[in-house]
C-alpha cells in the first residue's frame, strides 16, 4: 500500500502539524471538516502546503517520525524547497 507524509498549516509561516496517511485528498478533507477533534482541529491547520509520496506506507511513516524530530526551521526550508509561497496545494492534487 502507497502512502503520502505531509504538514498542513493553519497560515503561511503558522502553526505546523506533520502526518501520513494512504489517502491524501480524503485525509486533507477531514482536516479541512475538523471531522475529528484534536491538534488540527483545534488550530485550524486545513492548508496542504508540503508531501511527498511513497510506494510503501512503512517507508512514509517512518519519514514521518523523522521528520517530526527535526527543529522548526529545518521544517520551514522543507516546505519553500517545494512550496515557497504557501500555497494550498490541495487545490492541484486533482490537476
């Protein structure tokens, strides 16, 4: 099974919050809903602004916990390397 890590945020240079999932479109929805209580529910973190893609979730999972080690700025260069204005990438995953 495939699997994606991303950060979604609540606005540029916000709030950040790292997670993986099988199904990004469906994932980055339920953010998006506050379909469940906790972390980005309770800051707003619905915009995509970082992924990456995996053709196995273990790998993905395992980037996750790295990544999640790393200091805030490390995250932040991470994020302009692929997205350097903050753009909602959501909006182009069914482009």
């Amino acid at each position: 099974m495939a699997g994606y890590v991303y950060i979604v945020t609540n606005r540029p240079n916000g709030v950040l919050y790292i997670g993986v999932t099988a199904d990004l479109e469906r994932r980055i929805l339920e953010h998006r809903s506050r379909a469940a209580p906790g972390f980005t529910a309770r800051y707003g973190c619905d915009r995509l602004v970082w992924y990456e893609d995996y053709p196995d979730i273990s790998d993905a999972i395992q980037r996750e916990k790295r990544l999640k080690t790393w200091n805030r700025a490390w995250k932040i260069r991470l994020i302009h390397e692929m997205n350097s204005d903050w753009r909602d990438l959501y909006e182009e995953l069914n482009q």
